[in-house]
C-alpha cells in the first residue's frame, strides 16, 4: 500500500523501470477505484505531520510521491507554491484538474523520477507522504532529494510503521496466511516496499548515508478507513493490501481459496465497521531532517 510512487524517467536513465511500469499498467486503474479510500485514509497521517512541521508561506516545497495531489494543493494553500513529483501522468492529471477546480495556481505537478530528477532552483521542504518507500536505491534517492533542497533546507517525510503496528493490513495477511502459504518476499528493510523505511535505525542510516542530519522519528497512530462498508474493505484488502499479494501469488490456489479468505475477513472486519466506515487501527512514522 502507498499513497503514490515517486519514480519516473529523467535523462535516459532509468532506474525504477521496473516499478513504473508496474505503477502505471497494473496499480494505476486500481489506486483510481479506490482513490476515496487512499486519499481520506491517508489523510490524518499528514495532516498530523504538517500539524507539527507547518509550512510557512513564501516556502518552496517539493512534494515526493504526490499521486493524485491533494497533498500538493494542501502545501501550495499554506505556502503559496508547491511542486508536486510522481511517476504516473494519470495521476497528475487528477492532480491538475482538481488544482484548476479549487483556483490553487500554485500547485504544479511534474512526471519524473525523484531518484535522478534536477531542478533548476533550490527548495525549502521536501515532503512526501508515503511517497519515499519505493526506490531501487534508497540511498541514491534520498541523496539526490537533499541535493534539490537549499542548505539548511528540510524532510518532511511520513512512512509505514511496521506492518505488526499496523492492524489495517496485518489483520488480512494473517487471515490469507492461514489459508496460503507466503509469498517471496519483496519488500526487504532496506529495499523497495510499502514497509521498507519501518525500521527506524534503517532508515536514519539511509538518510545519513544520503548526507541528511538532524534525524527525527516522531510516531503517529491513526484510525484508517479502509471501506465505507466491510465488502468494499474486502475488495480493497485484495486488490491493494499484502493479503492480496499472497493470493495472487499462490496463483490457482489462491483462486480456489479466495471464497474462505472472503468470508473469514467479512467475519473478522465486522466488529471495526461503523456509521463512519470500516476504521482500523494504523501507525506511521513522521520522519523530519535537515539538509
């Protein structure tokens, strides 16, 4: 799960090939389906980070991973400008649109690769709401985000906890696990993943490596909703969370097990299902830096 990948294409290189064409062949029409889930879910995690870090007005602010731009139009309302950084035109269109709808000139949006993008001027705050989890090379990633900022220049960035900590999508994967095996396992601490910045002395080696300083971990628990009812909670669980990356890995059997993984999670979801929708208990990471 994420709420947009940031990588792209800049200068003939291509180093999250791979994951953009997954991005934009495969999870593209799926983050559209349910982009109310991902956008009002996600929403308290930043809105707890930039409660505590606010932009101030006049900043230049570079949004990592910025998917269909809510966060942009948020930042450029607070500062008066703001770039936002994504990997999926279909996405940005979202994002120009919805910018020209509310009258926030300020928001811009950019197809590239946060990994190799240039600017040619220098920012104030990089932020990124889990926008920053899923490149081939962390390190180089992170380096090359310091490097568009000013000296003194800041991260703001918001990560997965560790699935453990988060029962919005650990609650699935034990139900799939109880009736398939594990998939291979794609998302190492240090590599690509929606959980790969988890580990906070990972990810502070990561940053400091890439020549961030002044590393800070701020915790932050959140209800995330992951349904207006337990069915489309379900068809979210399967189409975008681990469970259904143990489904489809296990391919016929999986199929032929679907109707028993369905049915327990409509039993096990049930009890978070209310007039609000399907809240489930979810904790992210609200990591700050200095350039």
């Amino acid at each position: 799960m994420r709420a947009a990948l940031c990588c792209g294409r800049e200068r003939g290189a291509a180093p999250n090939e791979e994951a953009i064409g997954v991005w934009n062949q495969i999870l593209v029409p799926k983050f559209t389906r349910f982009r109310k889930v991902l956008v009002d879910g996600f929403a308290a995690h930043s809105h707890q980070a930039l409660a505590r870090h606010p932009v101030a007005t006049g900043e230049r602010v570079l949004d990592v991973g910025c998917g269909f731009g809510e966060t942009t139009i948020a930042l450029a309302r607070q500062a008066g400008s703001a770039v936002g950084l994504d990997c999926c035109e279909a996405f940005l269109d979202v994002g120009r649109a919805d910018a020209a709808r509310a009258g926030v000139s300020g928001a811009t949006f950019l197809l590239s690769d946060a990994q190799t993008a240039r600017f040619p001027e220098p920012f104030d705050v990089c932020f990124s709401r889990f926008g920053t989890m899923f490149f081939a090379n962390p390190a180089a990633a992170m380096r090359n985000l310091r490097a568009a900022l000013r000296p003194g220049g800041r991260l703001l960035m918001v990560v997965w906890r560790r699935i453990e900590d988060n029962e919005a999508m650990f609650l699935a994967k034990r139900v799939a696990r109880q009736h398939l095996p594990p998939p291979d396992d794609h998302a190492p601490s240090c590599g690509p993943g929606p959980f790969s910045m988890a580990d906070e002395e990972t990810t502070r080696a990561i940053l400091q490596a890439a020549g961030w300083s002044e590393v800070v971990f701020e915790r932050q628990d959140a209800p995330l909703n992951i349904g207006d009812s337990v069915d489309e909670a379900i068809d979210f669980q399967l189409a975008l969370g681990p469970a259904g990356e143990i489904v489809r890995e296990a391919g016929p059997l999986g199929e032929e097990k679907r109707p028993l993984i369905v049915e327990e999670l409509r039993a096990r979801l049930r009890p978070y299902a209310g007039p609000g929708g399907v809240m489930m208990p979810a904790s992210s990471w609200c990591v700050t830096a200095r350039a």
